[in-house]
C-alpha cells in the first residue's frame, strides 16, 4: 500500500501545479497550445494512466513513484524540479489529500490550467507558500523577465491576425464597393466600428513593423 506521505505528495502536486505551470512551461507557444494527447490539461491523477497530468506507473514497491507529465522540453531542469518537489513538500507539510484516482480519458475533462504565459506568472506571484520557498527577490525577478517577453511577443502579428484580418477588409471593402452592406440595427453598426477599427490597429502595426525592419534605427 501507498504512505499517507504519498498522498500528501499527490495532493499537494494537485494544488500547488497551476501556480508553478510557468516553471513547467516557461514560453508562450505551450500555453498557448496544451494540444491534446501531447500535454496534460488538468490536474488528475491515475494509476498508470498517461492521460492524467500526474501518473503512478505500475511499480513494484521498490519502484513506487509519482510521473509529473506537466514539464515540457523547454524548461530548465533545475527549475522544474525545485517546482515538482515544492508542490510535494507543501502537500506532505499540510497534509493535502488528493482527489480519487482518475479512471478514463482525462482529455474528456475540462482544462484546469492556466492558458497563457501572463496567466501563469500572475499565479506564480499571488501563491505566498511558492512565495516563500523560492524567495519573493526570485519571484519577482523571473515574473519580470518572462513577463517582458510575453509582451514583445504581443506586439508581433500572428498569421492568424494576418489572414482573418485581412479577409475581413477584403470582405468589408467588396460589400463598400458594390453597396451591399446594409446596417440594419445599432448592434450592425457597432459591429462595423469594431471591425474597422481593428483592421486600422492592425495596418498601422504592419506599417510600423516594415518601417523598423528597413531601418533598424527606428524607434530606438
């Protein structure tokens, strides 16, 4: 049989994760994406079942031990594991137990993880007891880094900016040009300010990234 330590281990792993995640996934592309059947996107546990986020492999006693599925490749190693074993230190400290063990596809479930990078560092700065054992100086140190780098790359268009913008333009400008586009009620108008306001956002954004990236001098 399993120690009451395990469980508290466990338990802990299932309530400390979602503070740590930008430890387990410090870019944005895996938050982003969590894609099904690669990543975990909750906070199960199973017996040897490698669809939960925490999984106990079928072991002989010798071998007993908790697979955190959560780290992808990009992290840092030392990171990740001062993360994992922060979360079964506090679980055994409290006496945190887990959830029953989970039977089935945990896919099936609802997410119960942060979605984005900015999500994650913003519960990385709210847990006191995460807080605590890394050092508030560290905390605020690696949720400034990554926090800056979240916001560069929110200044970068994405192709899919790109594509549903401009077929939106495309769209708009056809409707304009043959005068087709009928506003029927305050929510079509509304609707109209909205999308052409983007598409000017997102114009003046390309504007001025082709301008910096022919002269580098530029905004600097």
């Amino acid at each position: 049989e399993y120690s009451e330590a395990f469980y508290h281990y466990l338990g802990g792993m299932q309530k400390y994760t979602p503070f740590v995640m930008s430890f387990f996934a410090p870019n944005v592309n895996p938050n982003d994406a969590l894609p099904e059947g690669l990543a975990p996107i909750n906070l199960h546990w199973g017996f040897d079942n490698r669809t939960t986020g925490l999984r106990v492999p079928d072991a002989n006693a010798k071998n007993y031990r908790i697979e955190n599925r959560f780290p992808g490749a990009d992290v840092n190693p030392y990171l990740s594991i001062a993360a994992t074993l922060a979360c079964g230190y506090l679980g055994m400290k409290n006496k945190i137990e887990p959830t029953a063990p989970h039977e089935g596809n945990a896919y099936e479930e609802e997410l119960a993880l942060p979605r984005t990078l900015e999500e994650a560092l913003r519960g990385l700065q709210e847990d006191k007891d995460i807080a605590e054992l890394f050092g508030e100086r560290f905390i605020q140190l690696y949720t400034s880094i990554k926090l800056v780098e979240f916001e560069e790359f929110n200044q970068v268009i994405s192709s899919w900016e790109r594509e549903h913008l401009l077929l939106n333009f495309k769209a708009l400008s056809g409707k304009l040009k043959l005068g087709k586009l009928q506003l029927k009620s305050e929510s079509d108008k509304t609707t109209l300010i909205k999308t052409a306001f983007r598409i000017a956002l997102f114009l003046c954004t390309l504007a001025c990234n082709v301008s910096q990236a022919q002269d580098p001098y530029v905004g600097s």
